[in-house]
C-alpha cells in the first residue's frame, strides 16, 4: 500500500492552509491522505486552586462530582468541534481531487500519536503556527521544533495562505540530509514540471562545485529543469531574498542538524530560517 499523506489539524486558523497544502501534495504523488485531530486531555487546567484538602468528605465527593462532569462535557465539546472541523476539511479536500481520503480524531499527545504512526507516512503537513501559538502570539508553533526534530520523515510546515507551487528551491548545503532531499525529488516524476532551484549559501566552500554539480546532474538526468548556484552570504539571508526574486513557492531544506543542547547555547539556523521564510518549507531530519 502507499503510505500516506498525513494532515494535523487543529481549531486553530491555519487548519484550512494545512488541509489544501496537504491536498495538493496528496494529489501531485497519487497518495493517500489522512486528515488528522489530536484532542489533548490535559490541555484544561483549573482556574482555582485546589481546596479538596480543606473539605469534608460528602463536600470532596460533590467536587469530585461537579469536576467529573465538567470535564466530561469539556471532552464531549472537544470531540464535537473536531467532529465538523474534519468533517469539513474532508469535503474541502475531496472537492480539490483527493479521493483516497480519511479522517481521524484521537485523544493522547500530538507527537507520540504521530510517531505511531511513521511506519505509515510519507510526509506530515502541519501549520507552522497552531492553536497554542495564536492564543500566546508565538511566531513558532511549540510543536514545530519538537516534531521536526523527533520524526524521521519529511515534514511541511505550512503558512498563512495556500498557492499553487509552481517553483521549488532547496537549500542545499552538500551534508546527508539535504542529499537526500535531492535523491527524494529525483526519485518523484510527477514534479517535473516545476523548476528546482538548488541554492548553496554561507562561507564559499572548497567542494561547494562539486557538490551543485552532483545535485544539478541527479535531477537534470530524471528530467528537471534545474538552476543551482552558490551565492556568498549569511544564509538566512541568502535563502529569503532568493525565494522572492525567483518566485519560489515551496522551499527545501535539512532541519536541525545540532543536538538540542547546542541549539540552545548557539541558536537554531532552522528555526531562524523557519521564520524568516514566508512560503511552505519541507525540512528534512532523515
């Protein structure tokens, strides 16, 4: 069976963009795609402190009652949210061409939940920003990084808005992950019809030719039309205002290549270029 297209939504505003972008894909590779909510049963926290110490028993026990119930009904409206936001998103996706299409709602943790799931996966599309991150004004989801980092698929992390890609650069720095993203690309006919830039940035390096060569020659020979250059520069930088000035759509890139730990002391270029990109990005952590 082919794996699929797997879609996390949630009731925040980018539901929409995630469920399109993931339709588009699905459609493109003639895959299967699953629209997925993951209900967390420990988002609510009490508003008041917990004062059952202070009661007697019968008091305990209606407490325990009343709060049962609330969180009950709390499920029950979760449930039913998410119920017509994929019910929706469904018929959303199936008027854009998808017909092998599934929906799901599952209660437990978003990254455990997808994790279980990897065996089945081509690619995970989420929004770069969820509900959490609306509600605090968080330019990164709290889920981005963690996600990215955990799961050993491609995953595309979507913006505000959909648009039809029409022109793919990758940013290419010669290591593992981003060869392989290039050997992924070559390996997938039905984009051959988008023009792939493969872009090279940051301290002129001794191989950097050798390197554009092999990615430019892999996909020129599986029938891309490819245009890859080194460009000197800060590649925050570099990355953004090339995908401007070439119109690209969709961009390419290996994610988190340093442990965590250096992340924090040094800073992350992914999450930088995270939010310094304004269109759809596939990060590769393979």
């Amino acid at each position: 069976m082919p794996k699929k297209i797997l879609a996390c939504v949630d009731q925040s505003p980018y539901a929409t963009q995630v469920a399109d972008y993931a339709a588009w894909v699905a459609s493109r590779l003639a895959a299967p795609m699953e629209l997925l909510h993951v209900i967390d049963r420990h988002q609510e926290t009490a508003a008041d402190a917990d004062r059952s110490g202070a009661l007697g028993m019968d008091a305990q026990e209606n407490l325990l009652d009343k709060l049962s119930k609330q969180e009950g009904e709390r499920s029950k409206e979760a449930r039913e949210q998410g119920r017509i936001l994929l019910t929706e998103l469904r018929d959303r996706s199936r008027l854009q061409g998808v017909d092998d299409l599934d929906i799901r709602q599952r209660y437990g943790q978003l990254l455990s939940t997808l994790e279980e799931q990897q065996d089945e996966v081509s690619l995970y599309v989420l929004g770069r920003r969820g509900q959490s991150a609306t509600q605090s004004g968080r330019d990164l989801g709290r889920h981005v990084e963690t996600i990215c980092r955990q799961l050993k698929r491609p995953i595309l992390t979507v913006t505000d808005s959909f648009k039809d890609p029409k022109r793919i650069m990758v940013a290419f720095d010669g290591g593992r992950m981003t060869r392989r993203g290039i050997e992924l690309l070559a390996a997938t006919p039905r984009l051959k019809d988008l023009p792939i830039d493969v872009v090279m940035s940051g301290k002129q390096q001794a191989d950097a030719e050798k390197q554009l060569a092999w990615a430019d020659g892999l996909l020129t020979s599986n029938g891309f039309t490819v245009d890859a250059s080194f460009i000197q520069g800060d590649p925050e930088r570099v990355i953004t205002a090339e995908i401007a000035e070439r119109g690209c759509d969709l961009l390419i890139m290996g994610a988190y290549s340093h442990s965590p730990l250096r992340s924090l002391f040094l800073g992350s270029r992914t999450n930088d270029l995270l939010r310094a990109s304004q269109v759809p990005t596939i990060t590769l952590h393979l």
